[in-house]
C-alpha cells in the first residue's frame, strides 16, 4: 500500500491529459465499506452476494438481503452500487451433496439461478426495493451468462418484481440497469450481438481467463499457466471494448486484471475506463494513470495488442515501469 494513499485520493480519477475515468471496490462483506470509503472508491463496481448464503448457510428472507443492499447503498452515495445476482457453484461451493465432475463447467451463476427461480425472485425482489429507496443508483449484473435466453429470463422476472412493488403502493426505480458479466469466450466473442440486449457489460477476467486458457483458476499445481496478462485475453478483451463503443453502452471491468497497476494503465488505452477492483488497490492503479497521457496508455495497449507470448507482454509492461 503506497505510503501516500491518503493524498492520492484526493485528486481527481484525470490522466495527465485531464481524461477521466472512474475506479470502484469489488467488495462482498459490509465489513468492507470501510475500505470502500478510505481508499474514495467511487461506489461499487461489484457487489458479490454470494455471503448472503455462505454465512447463514441458507438464503436470507427477502426483508434481511434488502436491509444488506441499503447497508451498501446508504454508504456509498451518491455513486452507484452494481448488485451480481448470486453466483454459486464453480470455487463457491454451496452444497457437497451436489458434486460434480466439471464444477467450473457445471450448474453455477445463471444457470443455478434460473433453476431455482424462487431464490431468484426473492433476490431481484428485495433489490428491487432497495433500489426504490435509492432511486438511479442499482444496477444488477447478472453471472455467467452465456446466452441470450439467460438475459431474457432474468429481465422478465425483473419486470414482474418491479411490477409486484408498484402493486403495493412503492414507486418503483424505473431506471435499473441489467448488464451481463462477460467471463464465458464465446460472450466475449459475440460481445455485438449481446451488448444489443443489455444496458452494460463487465469483463471479469478471473473467469475469462480461466476459460479461454482451459487453466483451474484454483489449482496450484498449472497456477504458472494462469495467467490474466496472456495476449490472448487482450486480444479479447480488445474485442468486447469495440463490441460495446460501437453499441454505445458502458464497459466496465470487474476482475483481478484491473488491480494492477500497468494493465490498468492498458485497459484505459483500450477504451475501458471504468475499472472495479479491490479497494486497497486503487491508490497504487490510480497514481500510475493520473501519470501518464492518454495517448500513450492507447499506445500501450497497441503494443501489447501485437505480443505473442506472455513475455512479450510482460517485457513490454516491465519497460512502462521504468518509464
Ligand atoms: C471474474 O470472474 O473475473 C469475477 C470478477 O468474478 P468472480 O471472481 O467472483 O468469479
Ligand atoms: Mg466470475
């Protein structure tokens, strides 16, 4: 942690060259907003909910989960709060009685959602209620989603939850935002066609990575072929950035990718300029953006768009450093 973090947090989220960006926590537990606050996070750019579960080891009834997303939302104004609907199974075990061979490949996020669509609806519902407190700063991204029928469902259930709250009298938030996150390659390859039904999209890398380099993100022993700077993840990530400028709707990233300090500065130069990541991250990834010009972070990001190897890509980034 740099030893000025205090006085970095104070300038403005402005490369050299006075173009903005925006920095947000990842963050999962209540206990983390303290963090969120020290480090002038600009609200949250992933609200992980699997705790809801893992701490009680059942879900909470729809009354206890609004209460944790007003927790979230009442501080962090006036930024916003993106809510991930419960994104079980794969390294977030929530049942050993339901073992499976590919976990990773298996029944998790989504697809464990939309099978267990009470659970989903109690969740959409009290967001949904959170949200008409906090009106124009909710938006709910939904997990490893990898087709567009994931997208539709999850929005119908959305419209009647929202429906169900004006029944009873609340005015509801008419401007929830429902986003995918882009971890699976093939959304990422037709990152075009999906943006065309969402309101935003966030890479998460952790996951793409994993996928894309058929690497276990958890196993230890081929954790050296793990890599997040690989150029093929470049390369994809490149891709979904064009995808959602020529859409128009906003891009952001949520995996541990945008924790480092020199790909941030990459990421920026590839049109992503709203970065999520732990909070005690940002200190250091903004002190390395506010000191460079945007043109040449895009000229980073051309380079590292013409590597090969990871170390191609890793000597690249270590002659930034010195820069
Ligand atoms: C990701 O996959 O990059 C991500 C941010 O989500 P998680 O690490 O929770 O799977
Ligand atoms: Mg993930």
């Amino acid at each position: 942690i740099l030893r000025d973090a205090k006085k970095i947090c104070q300038h403005p989220n402005k490369t050299k060259d006075g173009i903005s960006f925006s920095l947000r926590a990842n963050i999962e537990f209540v206990e983390e907003l303290e963090a969120v606050e020290k480090y002038c996070a600009e609200g949250i750019g992933l609200l992980r909910t699997e705790s809801i579960y893992l701490r009680n080891q059942q879900f909470k009834n729809v009354d206890e989960q609004e209460s944790f997303y007003i927790k979230m939302l009442e501080n962090t104004a006036p930024h916003p709060v993106v809510i991930r609907l419960f994104d079980a199974g794969g390294d977030k075990v929530l049942d050993n009685s339901s073992l499976e061979q590919n976990p990773f490949l298996g029944w998790r996020g989504i697809r464990m959602l939309l099978d267990q669509e009470e659970l989903l609806e109690q969740q959409l519902k009290a967001i949904c209620k959170a949200a008409a407190e906090f009106k124009g700063r909710v938006r709910i991204l939904i997990p490893m989603v990898s087709t567009i029928e994931h997208i539709s469902r999850v929005r119908a259930l959305l419209d009647a939850a929202q429906e169900e709250l004006s029944e009873n009298g609340v005015e509801p938030d008419k401007d929830i935002e429902l986003g995918i996150m882009v971890e699976v390659p093939n959304v990422a390859l037709q990152a075009d066609f999906f943006a065309q039904h969402v309101d935003f999209m966030s890479i998460g890398t952790n996951d793409l990575t994993q996928y894309l380099l058929a690497v276990d993100r958890g196993n230890e022993r081929i954790s050296k072929l793990y890599d997040q700077r690989h150029p093929a993840v470049w390369k994809l990530i490149n891709r979904v950035s064009q995808a959602a400028q020529k859409e128009s709707i906003p891009l952001s990233i949520c995996g541990e990718l945008a924790s480092d300090p020199v790909s941030a500065c990459c990421l920026v130069g590839m049109g992503i300029d709203d970065l999520s990541m732990n909070a005690a991250a940002l200190p250091a990834v903004k002190k390395a953006l506010r000191s460079h010009e945007s043109s040449e972070l895009h000229e980073l990001a051309q380079n590292v768009l013409d590597a090969q190897t990871i170390g191609h890509v890793n000597e690249l980034f270590s002659n930034w450093n010195s820069i």
